[in-house]
C-alpha cells in the first residue's frame, strides 16, 4: 500500500536564485566591484541554502544553556551557545561580516557589499545577525568616539577575519524602569582614578556570550534624563573566563531569537571605561543604534526572502485540487504580492545602506546626512512590520504544514516578530521619525521637503507608460503626507504624536515604492526584465498611503 508523501521545501543557492539581489548588485556596483565581490557572496549563497540551511533544521530544539554554578560552589555564570550559533560564529569571521564594512575595499560600497553579505547569511543562521550587528555598531561608535585607548584594545577584535581573535559586543541598555525611556535608567557609575565601577540591573541584555559591552549608566552627581547617563566600554570575563563583577541572573524565556541567548544581570562593581564624556550617553550610544536600526532593516528582507524562497519551491511541488499550486491563479496572486512587499522592503534597506555607506567614507552632503537620519527609523519601523506581515502569510502559503514545529517554518514568524520590538518599536520610531524631520532646523516641513526630493529623484527619469500609475500613487501619497502634516501641526502636538505611526508608514511605503519604480525602470532597460516593473505595480495597489485625516478619526 502506498500512502501520500509531502515533498519539503528546498532551497537552491540563495545569491544564485534571488533575482532581487543580483539586479540591484548590477545596478548600484560597478562591474569590476560586481565581478570581485561575486564569488564571496556565490559562496555564502551556497552554503546559506545547503549545509548551513541543514545545519539550522538539525538545531532546531537545541537552545543556550546558562550554568550559574560549578561543582564546587563557584560563581560562573557560563553560557553554552548551540552547535549552529557556534558555527555562525566561525562563519561570520571568515567570511568578513563585519569586517568587510571596515577593511572599504570598495569605498562607500563596501557598506553595500556588507550588507549583501548578511543578508544571506543572517536567515540560515537563526538570529546570528543579532551579535553582528552590535559588533558592528560598537565598532562604528569606538571608531568615531577619538577614544584611542579603546579602539586599539577593542576595535582589532571587532573587525577581524580569524575566527580566533574574534570578538562580539554586547549592547546593553534596556533597564526594568526604561526600556524605550533609556533616560530612565538606574545603572550608577562610581569613579575610581581613571575607571569606573557600574553598580545596577540590566533588564534585557542581548548574547551575552560577547566579550565586550557598551552600555549607559550614570556616574554620580549626574543630573536624570539622557544627558546624565555616560557611554561605557566594559570587558564581560577576565582571563580565566569568569564574569567580571557581573552575575547572569537568568535567560530571557522568549518567543522567538531563542538561539540568542538574551539575560537578566546584575553588575556589582563591574570595572568599566568612559568612551566618550562623562555625559550624553544617549546621544552617544545613538551612532550604535544607527547601525544597529540597519541591520534591523536587512534582517526583515532577508527573513521575508527566506520565507518566500521556501513558499516559492513548494507551490512547485504541492499538488491539490488537481494542479500545482504554481498553476492556482489565487496562490501565484498570493504570492506575487508577498513579493512585491518584499521587493520594496529590500530596496529601502539597501538605499539606507548606500546611504549609511556614503556617510562612513565621508562622501555624503549634509542635506543627504539628514536623509539619512531620517530614512533610518522611517525604514526600521516599515520593513519591521512587513517582516511580520510576509512571515505571517508565508506560513499561510503552507497550509497547516507552515503551523507545525518540525518543518523548520514556524521559527519565521517567531523571528521575525522581534524586529518591530526592539531598537526602538514602531510607535518610538515613528515619535523619533518627527525628531528627524526636525534634524537641524526645528522645522517638520524642510525635513519632508527633503524626502519629497529623494522621491522624486527616483521618480524623474521613469518613462514607461506600465509604471505611470505607480508614479501617481507615490506623488499623491506624498502630497498628502505635507497636507497632514500641516493640519496636524496646526492642531498641535496631541494630533502630531497620535498620527505619527501612519505619517512614518506612509512616508516609509512611498520611499519604498519610488525606489522600486526607480529599480524596475533600470531593470527594463539594461536587462529587459519586466519583473519588477510587475511588482512595483502591485506594491503601488498594496496600501501605501495610510494617513487617516484628522476629521475622520
Ligand atoms: C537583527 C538586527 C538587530 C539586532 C540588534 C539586537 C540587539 C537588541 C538589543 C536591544 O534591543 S537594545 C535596546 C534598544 N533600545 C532602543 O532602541 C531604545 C529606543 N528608544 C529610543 O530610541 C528613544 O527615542 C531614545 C532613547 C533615543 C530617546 O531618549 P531621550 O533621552 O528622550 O533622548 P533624546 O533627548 O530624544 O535624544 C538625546 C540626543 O540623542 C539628542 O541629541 P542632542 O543631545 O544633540 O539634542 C537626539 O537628537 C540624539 N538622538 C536620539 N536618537 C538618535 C539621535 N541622534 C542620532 N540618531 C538617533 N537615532
């Protein structure tokens, strides 16, 4: 007797396959740039969608293991990572996550090469990219501080390619009293000679498997708020390995990142050194959130990609009601949305990444600084949520397979559900979208006059008749942000911080949306692909203004 048998999903290799990345690359990167970086991300697509992607569904069940105790009664507080994140690790160095951000092979584009990279590695990889991308804000912020002490002690180990000289960082701000109100913070530093010693409880401390930590406290006689904290530079173990004045309290009992092992402590004296000043730790530690919010970003598109490869291959070998699902006319509409949401996802995060790019090589004017400040958050708070929305309908695309466990595929969604929550959730984000309009020049206006300018930079040189109905929704979302944002600024800063969340969707979905007509123009005429012309005009009917007028609410 034989019974029905499910074919799994499979995946190919994942730089190969994605006809998003290798437009875009073709795009932005010279050729010569495209043919010398090509092989490296090849490779990591190869071991993404193969033994990496094995590696991932074998470790499925196994999680961190805090041991708090020895045989003997010591303190040790040792932390066991699983066998996948050990191999990530070793991964991340060799192939130069990070450092390929730092060694600027490329200039300005290596920001774009960097960011490739971890886009292919991050979704095999179950959260990987949540050190990395701490590694790599605190060796931004280390770099930038003038702090000379550290960044020869620190910055070596952040940015290297030999696995053994590696180190991670951790960024620890979160407190019981203030998770988004960083201010808040209780975490008093006391000085002795050159160095402090912090004394408080730290409420959610991502991998605290990392060597080192930046975190805010505030040493005495400081005033409360932001300005009173300091950014401190901290070694987590001394040579023997034991924790320096620190206990690990507990891990987090999360619903998703569970390979990250995210815990409570307490620092009991923990010796630590000033970065930069004895105050402004907010605005300081803000350089590490930046780059922290753009990872955020690139690991949205990179789940969202990942659930689509996945969702895509099967439709190919699910048959029900007679056909492959490949052939059903509702599942391909299903799917080419999730597409186009993702598409205009990518393009968003890789602009930021240009943009950030440019920024490190000292080659961005200051108008583009301050689209910068302002594209982070607006792009952090929109891929976030599309993260949750493809996920969500990628395990639909399964039937009841995508709800079961050992399929691999439930572990999207829980991932993906951290991305609109932490470096700031979407309402933060949105309040610290107003904060970026203002950049400068204390005026909401000029700030949206400079997105309304990058829009239509994308939009001037589009000519093909498909894409005009696409322009007409980016133009008249726009307009209808500056509409909004005048009445809402007349009826004062209630109207302003209640409306926030739906400005900074809209502003972030029509950004996306004109660099996808943007791209798919590009597409048609250099590699006669009318692939992305067919998404951007199904993103363009997707909701891109969600501004409810004031009257009607
Ligand atoms: C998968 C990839 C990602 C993985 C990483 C995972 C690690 C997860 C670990 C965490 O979750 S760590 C916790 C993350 N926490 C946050 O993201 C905090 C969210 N809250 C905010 O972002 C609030 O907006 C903020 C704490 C910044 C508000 O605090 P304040 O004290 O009200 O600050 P204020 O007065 O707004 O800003 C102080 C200064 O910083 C100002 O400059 P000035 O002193 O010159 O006036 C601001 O302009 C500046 N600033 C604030 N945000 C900035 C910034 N500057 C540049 N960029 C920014 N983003």
């Amino acid at each position: 007797m034989t019974f029905f048998k499910q074919a799994p999903p499979a995946l190919g290799n994942q730089y190969d396959d994605d006809r998003v990345l290798r437009s875009y690359l073709s795009r932005v990167l010279p050729v010569g740039v495209l043919n010398e970086i090509q092989e490296s991300l090849r490779e990591l697509g190869r071991l993404a969608g193969g033994e990496l992607y094995e590696l991932q569904l074998a470790d499925r069940l196994n999680e961190p293991a805090l041991t708090q105790w020895d045989a003997w009664g010591n303190r040790i507080d040792k932390i066991e990572l699983t066998p996948l994140w050990r191999v990530a690790e070793r991964l991340a160095a060799e192939h130069g996550i990070v450092a390929t951000a730092y060694e600027r092979k490329h200039g300005r584009l290596s920001r774009v090469h960097q960011c490739a990279l971890a886009y292919l590695f991050t979704p095999s990889t179950d959260i990987y990219s949540c050190p990395l991308a701490m590694t790599d804000g605190a060796a931004w912020t280390l770099l930038t501080s003038g702090n000379q002490e550290l960044i020869d002690r620190a910055v070596p180990h952040l940015i290297t390619r030999d696995p053994k000289e590696f180190w991670t960082a951790g960024q620890w701000m979160t407190e019981l009293t203030g998770g988004s109100d960083v201010g808040l913070s209780e975490t008093i530093a006391k000085q002795e000679g050159n160095s402090f010693r912090l004394y408080g409880r730290k409420w959610f401390t991502s991998a605290i498997s990392s060597q080192i930590a930046l975190t805010l406290a505030r040493p005495e006689g400081n005033p409360a708020g932001g300005r009173g904290l300091a950014l401190f530079y901290l070694e987590t173990r001394d040579e023997h390995g034991r924790p320096r004045n620190l206990q690990i309290n507990r891990l987090k009992d999360k619903l998703g990142t569970r390979k990250v092992p995210t815990a409570e402590l307490t620092l009991d004296g923990t010796p630590a050194r000033l970065v930069k000043g004895t105050t402004d730790g907010v605005r300081n530690i803000a350089l590490l959130l930046n780059i922290t919010r753009l990872w955020n970003g690139i690991s949205a598109v990179a789940l969202m990609r990942r659930g689509l490869a996945l969702s895509m291959d099967y439709a190919h070998k699910r048959v029900a009601f007679g056909a492959p699902l490949s052939e059903k006319p509702l599942h391909l509409d299903t799917l080419a949305t999730l597409q186009a949401e993702t598409e205009a996802a990518f393009h968003l995060a890789f602009y930021v990444a240009e943009l950030t790019g440019q920024s490190e090589a000292g080659e961005l004017s200051e108008e583009d600084a301050r689209l910068l400040r302002l594209l982070t958050p607006v792009m952090k708070l929109t891929t976030g949520k599309q993260a949750v929305l493809v996920a969500s309908e990628v395990l639909e695309t399964f039937g009841g397979a995508g709800y079961v466990e050992d399929t691999g595929l439930p572990l999207l969604l829980r991932d993906s559900q951290v991305l609109p929550i932490w470096e700031g959730t979407t309402n933060v984000l949105a309040l610290d979208t107003l904060r970026a309009l203002q950049s400068g020049e204390n005026d909401l206006k000029l700030g949206l006059a400079r997105l309304s300018l990058a829009v239509s930079r994308c939009l001037e040189s589009v000519h093909n008749p498909r894409l005009a109905d696409a322009v007409r929704v980016a133009r008249s979302a726009l307009d209808h942000a500056a509409t909004w944002l005048t009445e809402a600024e007349r009826l004062g800063q209630p109207a302003l911080e209640a409306g926030a969340r739906r400005f900074s969707l809209t502003l972030g979905r029509t950004m996306e949306l004109a660099l996808l007509i943007q791209h798919a123009q590009w597409s048609q005429d250099h590699e006669h692909d009318p692939s992305s012309i067919t998404s951007a005009r199904r993103f363009a009917t997707s909701g891109v203004d969600l501004i409810a007028d004031a009257a009607l609410l």
